[in-house]
C-alpha cells in the first residue's frame, strides 16, 4: 500500500549514528566548556570525567535498551508518555527541545569567542548570524544529506584531537618547549585536588554539561536504517570515547601547562599552545574548534527537530510541528530552531562577556532532567516486564535493576550542586519556573483538547511506519507492559 503522505525517511546508517552521536558531545563542552570545569576543579576534573561519563553511560544503555525496541522519532518523550504517563512524556519532550536550544545557543556563543581569536575587532554577533542561516539551510536537505555532513565534521574532530594528543606527547617526552611542560604539572600547582574536595564535587555541575547532546542516540533510531545494529554500536564505543577525548586530552592539555593558567578568554586548547610558542598548532586548532562548534549546532538542530516532531504526533505540540518537506523532513521545527538561535545572536549583542556560563548552566539542568526521566522510563518499563520477556530483550541495559538507581541517585545530586554555586544557581531557578511553565501548559492543553496522546490522524506517518515487521514486534513486546 502506498501513500502520497510525506514521512520520516530511513536515510541514517550507522556510521551516520555514531558520528552524529559524536558530533553532539564533541563540541562547546569539551573545547570551550572544559575551561570552566578546570577553574573549578582543577586536574581533578579528570576524575570528574570518568565518573560522570560512566553515569551517562548507564543513561545511554537504558535508553538503547528501549530505542532497540521501539525505535520512533519520538524517542524517549514517547516512551517516558507510555511508562511514566502523558505529563512525564510532554515534560520530558518539552525540556529535551528546550535543551537542544540552550545548548545551541551556547555553542554559536562558543563560535564567537573562537573567531576572536582572528578577528577581535569583528562584532561576534556578526559571524553566529552568519552560522546559524547556514547551518539551518543544510538542515532543510534530507536526512542523507544532513547525514554525510555530519560525519565530515565529525571526523574532521576526532581526526583534530588524536593529532593534538600525539603532538602534545611529543612535546612532553622530548621536551620541546622548555621546563614548564612535564606530567608534574597534573599534581605541582597544589596538588591533584587543588580546590579540595568541594572543588572536586563542585566540577560535577559544570562537567556534565559536556556530555550533553550523547542521548542524540535514541532520537535517530527513527531514522536508521537497521536501529537494532546502529544504536548499540553507538552506544557502545561511548566508554572509549569519553576515555580519549575528554580524559586523555585534558590529561595532555593541563601537562603541557599549568591548569592555573586556563581562562575563559577562549579556547584552553587554543591558547595553551599560542603560550608554548607553537602558532601554527595554536591557528590549525582554532579552525578546528570552529568546525566543532558546527558540527554540534548542527546536530542540536536535528535533534531539537525530531524530538518536536515525534511531540506533535501525540499531540503534546502543535500540530503545524508535523510538517514535513517532500524529502521527509520535518521542516517547521527546523525554522523554529532557526529562530531561537537568532535569540542567541542578539544574547550575544547585548551581553558578550556573561552569556556562556548562564547559558551553559541552563543546559546543564535540562540535560540532567532529560538522562534522569529516560532513567526512570527504563525502570519502570523493566520493573514490570515479566522475566520471560526481559531475558529476550536484544540490547538490555546491565547492572539492572542496581547501577540505575546509583545513576538515579547520581542525576539527583547533580541537580543539587546547581543550587550550591551563584554561578550556577540561575540555572536551578530557570529550570523548577520552566517546570512550572510546563505544568500549567499541560494542564491548559488538557482542558481544552482532552487527555494527551498519540493523533490517530498521524498513525502511520511516523518513522514508526517504516519500521520492519521485526520492529513491530518488539514494540508489541513493549506495549504489552502497559
């Protein structure tokens, strides 16, 4: 049977995945946002890493579990709407796209101050106008399209931060730049713990802002082509990837010169080695992070998109957020996205030196109210799953039912440290009014339109449509729960 309705199209393989997965957490948080957590924790942050990674980690598991199941565009909104109920969906839907926003913003922030390293005198505002009507343009393509330029941009990181590692090794075992390169610098500048042991736990609230963009992961299993075999791939090369690009590089980066010299005037990459003397890398690494910068942008724009999407299906959204272009993308979110980046430009028009770190906080609390609801999706929906089912589940999360409840509890605390800083506390303050906000929108939205569910009238037009036979299955496992 055939349709003349436009829909979600399967154009993302895997490769596609892991590096849009890539493209998301490999941005502002590593190349810019590490200065702020350096400041805050000093070379301790290395620990910080480890540890938040491996809480994210157990996020992505529980919600590859799920997505391996019922693989839908809207993702973990949908399924937090099945195993929690129609609030906790539109909630945690909600404060996804408005994560994607925050974060967005933050890396055309991110971009500015990079460009400064070239261009000081050039207003910033200038170059993000220019990057946010790009990048949104290329985002109108299809899928394939928004794919293939992700995967460049993202290799084009990944390829950048192993050649920095082995040249900052290099610089470190031979010596090239003097007596103030050395390992020691990890631990002679008032130790590992410098900021004692409130420093260590404060980094946390700055850290994990870093990882923000990872659960990207679940919101493209509507679009791969096998969801099954990309999302665990994905989800799996997360521990090698936190070990290389965050713990390794910083390890190298604060080697190479005192943690006590990383500021927020730009890149600590960047400027680390313009203080060693060493211009060309300090030039080659500046574009570097550019590209970093839009490579993430870009896949926040997709993301931000199809969460909305997957919201205007169960009617959680306006229903003009279901448009979609002859080539099945979803074009409406992306012009909305489009727009509350250009917020962004004018943020940075009017308020230049104070917009990344409240920004940036923000996001912290959106990202962490994200991984904690897609935690308790996947307890919930595993705690009533009868064993006979769970012992067939194709990607089950491990440490069940023990390691969810540490992250649990671990989500829980960080959201806590938001409130221990001024610095962050904006961001505690922002998130319980943008909660607020949601619930007085929910229950207005339920008054006038009835209970909050999935539009008949859009039954079969999501990429849930697409999905094979064997995928219906799985999904049927999973609704047998409820």
């Amino acid at each position: 049977m055939t349709t003349d309705t436009p829909t979600l199209s399967r154009g993302l393989k895997s490769r596609h995945i892991r590096f849009i997965a890539l493209g998301s957490a490999i941005g502002t948080g590593l190349f810019y946002g590490s200065s702020e957590s350096i400041k805050v924790g000093g070379p301790a942050v290395l620990l910080t890493y480890l540890i938040g990674g491996a809480a994210v980690f157990l996020v992505l598991r529980s919600l590859g579990e799920m997505a391996v199941h019922r693989p839908c565009a809207g993702s973990f909104g949908e399924y937090a709407t099945k195993y929690l109920g129609p609030f906790a969906g539109f909630s945690t839907g909600w404060t996804y796209a408005f994560e994607m926003v925050i974060v967005c913003l933050a890396d055309i922030t991110a971009l500015g101050v990079y460009m400064g390293f070239w261009f000081p005198d050039v207003p910033r505002w200038i170059w993000l106008l220019a990057a946010v009507l790009v990048i949104g343009a290329l985002n109108l393509f299809s899928v394939k399209v928004f794919g293939e330029l992700e995967f460049w941009l993202s290799l084009v990181k990944i390829a950048a931060i192993i050649a920095m590692i082995i040249a900052g090794l290099a610089i470190l075992v031979f010596g090239l730049s003097g007596d103030q390169v050395g390992v020691s610098n990890l631990w002679s500048h008032g130790g590992f713990f410098p900021k004692g042991a409130q420093g260590f736990v404060m980094s946390f609230a700055v850290v994990m802002f870093a990882f923000g963009g990872t659960e990207i992961i679940g919101v493209t299993a509507g679009e791969a082509e096998e969801p099954d075999r990309a999302i665990p791939s994905a989800v799996n090369s997360i521990p090698v990837r936190i070990v290389l690009f965050y713990v390794l590089t910083l390890a190298v980066i604060m080697s190479l010169n005192s943690w006590t010299k990383v500021d927020s005037a730009g890149s600590p990459f960047v400027e680390i080695f313009a203080g060693l003397g060493v211009k060309f890398a300090a030039t080659l690494l500046n574009l570097i992070v550019i590209v970093a910068a839009l490579s993430a942008i870009n896949s926040d724009i997709f993301a931000a998109g199809r969460i909305m999407y997957g919201m205007a299906e169960r009617r959680q959204a306006p229903a003009v957020m279901r448009r979609l272009s002859r080539n099945g993308v979803p074009w409406m979110t992306v012009l909305i996205m489009i727009v509350a980046l250009l917020v962004g430009v004018l943020l940075n028009y009017l308020i230049p030196q104070k917009v990344f770190l409240i920004i940036s906080s923000i996001a912290t609390f959106a990202t962490v109210w994200v991984w904690l609801m897609i935690l308790l999706t996947q307890f919930n929906a595993r705690r009533k799953m009868p064993r006979s089912e769970s012992d067939t589940l194709r990607y089950p999360a491990p440490f069940w039912p023990y390691g969810q409840i540490v992250a649990i509890v671990f989500m829980v605390g960080v959201l806590v440290l938001l409130g221990f800083s001024a610095g962050t506390r904006v961001a505690l303050l922002v998130g319980v009014v943008w909660l607020a906000l949601l619930g007085v929108a929910y229950a207005v939205g339920t008054r006038r339109n009835g209970a909050v569910g999935p539009d008949p009238a859009a039954s079969g037009t999501a990429a849930s449509g697409h999905a094979t036979a064997d995928h219906e299955d799985q999904a049927a496992a999973y609704q047998r729960l409820g």
